[in-house]
C-alpha cells in the first residue's frame, strides 16, 4: 500500500535524503523543508521503499502538497 509524505506546513525544499528506490524505515528523516528560517526535518510515515519523489530542492509547497510516496 502506497503512503503519501505530505508537507506539514509551507516552505522550500532544502535538502532531499533519498533517492528512488531507497529503502526506509519508519521515522527516518527523507526530507528537509525550509520554513521561517528553520530547517524541519520530515520523517518517513512507514517502512518502505521510495517509490516517487514529487519535489526537488528550491521548489516552494505548501502545506498538504504530497511531497514522496513509499510503497
């Protein structure tokens, strides 16, 4: 079953961790959003493999847009 990462809140990709492909385990750290000047770190809501990456860094979201998806 795929899961969404979704961004919690608006901001600017400042680092990515993963690539396609990549195996994660739950709460691992995947992405990093820039936001009021602080980096937010957002973890992996599941185990799984990386099966898209939806951003790339510099892009601006907002809250709620799907940011990677894990199967």
């Amino acid at each position: 079953m795929a899961v969404e990462v979704e961004a919690p809140m608006v901001g600017k990709i400042f680092e990515i961790a993963v690539e396609v492909g990549a195996k994660v385990e739950e709460d691992d750290e995947i992405i990093v959003l820039e936001s009021m000047k602080m980096e937010n770190p957002i973890f992996a809501p599941a185990s799984g493999t990386v099966k898209e990456i939806k951003c790339k860094v510099g892009d601006v979201v907002n809250q709620g847009d799907v940011l990677a998806i894990i199967e």
